[in-house]
C-alpha cells in the first residue's frame, strides 16, 4: 500500500511539471512567433473539422470524431514542436555558446567536448566523437575560425591517425559551404558511421589523454592565503 501511495504522489507531482514546462516553452515560442497560438489552433480546429465531415458523409460521426480528435490532437503536437524548435533557434542563432548547446542535445552515442579551441575573439571550435567519427564544430567568424580548426587538427593528427575529422562551421552563408545552426544536428547525423563501439572508445581516450582547453589552464589548485606573496623566480621558500 505504502509502495502504491508513494508512486501516486511521484506522478501527481511530475504531470504539473510537464505542464508547467509546455506552458513555459509556449511563452517563450510566443516572444518569437506571435501567431503560434493561431496557427496551432487553426490547425486542430481544421484536421478535426474534416474528420467530422467525412464522418458524417460515412454514417459513422461518432467513430471519425474521436479519430479526429486524436489527429488533431497529434497534428497540434507536430506544428508546436517545429514552431517551437524553430522560435528557440532563432532566439540563439547568434550567441555565443549556440554550437555547443546544439550539441549538447544532439542524442546518445555522441561525447561532446565544448571549446577544445578558442581565442581572443571568442571564436570557439567544440568537438564531438561518434560512429561517425570526430566532428569539430567551429563558431564565429568564419575567417578566424579556420586556422582554429586547423590548429585542432593538426594537433590531433599526432593522437588519432587512422580517425576521419570532419570540420562544420556554423554560419547562414551556404554556398560557402557553412551550416546554418538548425541543421548542424541532422547534418552530424547524416555523416556515414565508419567506427565500430571500440574505436569510438579508443578515440575517446586518447583525446581525453591529450587534454583540452579548459583541461590545460593553469588554473590555481586552492586559495592563496592572505599575504602571502611569490617570491621572485617563481620559487617559495
């Protein structure tokens, strides 16, 4: 009983989650897309209206009615969710960060290490080890990131010889061959699987070994205590 009472109170308290997250992802597609609400409805409104007429013209209203309830329900689901992806794009299309946030959620299977290279610009290359092998996504300004990427690879080249690198660079421009941000997941996707689970393993370590930006910053193991001072030469006594 206990058991049952418990499981009760965890699913009444995750459905006002749910909610509460729709809710929230709706006013944030409605800052981006005014028209969402509209859209959506019309389109339930429509799928469910011809669903009832086709119902009525059968003999059979009742069963084309729940039919068209379900499918509208589902079609809403479809046009929000694209509308939505499509609003939450558009609002970090620009920012610093956007590649690797993409990245971030682009599924299982994928290690993602967010800015293996960076520099005073905030040009940032991330890199991302899959089947497909190491994939670099490099964000900025398309000139500078370039010689990023080509410094990470040519730094990896020591490390991981017999792995395929593909390069992405995020931008709008692609007829110079950038991906735009909404594509950089189905593009990484796309790309052929040449390794096998151990590989991906074995590339993973060596990589890891390797370091990487954050990794390699010299950065203080603890507080330093109030007036202490380094003593020239870099040496404490």
């Amino acid at each position: 009983m206990a058991r049952k009472a418990n499981t009760g109170g965890t699913d009444a308290a995750a459905n006002p989650g749910r909610l509460k997250q729709i809710a929230l992802t709706y006013k944030m597609t409605r800052k981006a897309d005014p028209k969402v609400g509209l859209v959506v409805a019309g389109v339930g409104i429509v799928v469910l209206g011809v669903l009832l007429a086709i119902g009525f013209l059968i003999g059979h209203p009742v069963y084309l009615g729940i039919l068209g309830f379900v499918l509208a329900f589902l079609a809403m689901a479809i046009v929000f969710g694209r509308r939505a992806e499509k609003a939450a794009f558009g609002q970090m299309e620009g920012q610093p960060g956007a590649a690797a946030a993409v990245l971030q959620n682009i599924g299982r299977g994928w290690t993602v290490t967010p800015a293996v290279a960076m520099n005073r610009s905030q040009d940032v290359v991330h890199r991302a080890v899959g089947r497909q092998g190491i994939v670099l996504v490099a964000e900025g300004n398309p000139n500078r990131v370039k010689s990023l990427v080509a410094a990470e690879k040519k730094k990896m080249a020591r490390i991981v010889v017999d792995v395929p690198v593909t390069d992405i660079i995020v931008g709008n421009d692609e007829d110079q061959g950038q991906v735009p941000l909404k594509k950089v997941r189905t593009t990484m996707l796309k790309l052929p699987r040449l390794l096998s689970g151990p590989q991906v393993t074995a590339a993973n370590d060596r990589l890891r070994a390797m370091g990487d930006l954050m990794s390699n910053m010299p950065l203080p193991k603890g507080p330093m205590p109030k007036g202490m001072r380094m003593p020239r030469g870099g040496k404490m006594r």
